[in-house]
C-alpha cells in the first residue's frame, strides 16, 4: 500500500504504479466520492471506449406468459 501527501492546495500526486496501471494521462478526468468514510477515484473513460464491451452478451429473456 502507497501513501499520498495532501499538499496546502489540497492536491495529491498519484504514484506512478497507480497511473501506469490505470492508463491515466494529465488533463483525464477522475470521479471523486465519499464511501463508506473512505475517499474512492475512479477514472472517466471516453464513451468510444465502451464501445463492444457487451458483445456476446446472451440476451434472450424468459418472460412470464401475460407479459408477453
């Protein structure tokens, strides 16, 4: 586990390892929220990017028979 100074402006530096492995670059945007008494960042990708991540996803439904 890594550890981060919050500096006077209230900035954090990620480490490298953190940055390398979720492919962040300067200027990407990152949601921030409180969880559970916890601060969670999670990293806003381009909408191109999620372009096929459900293919092959089986999308048959068994639907009751008055819903038909």
């Amino acid at each position: 586990m890594q550890s981060v100074t919050v500096s006077s402006k209230f900035q954090v530096v990620l480490p490298i390892t953190v940055r390398k492995t979720l492919n962040l670059h300067p200027g990407q945007k990152i949601q921030v929220f409180l969880y559970n008494n916890r601060i969670e960042m999670i990293p806003i990708k381009p909408i191109k990017e999620a372009r096929g991540f459900l293919k092959g996803i089986d999308t048959t439904v068994t639907r009751e028979k008055d819903r038909i």
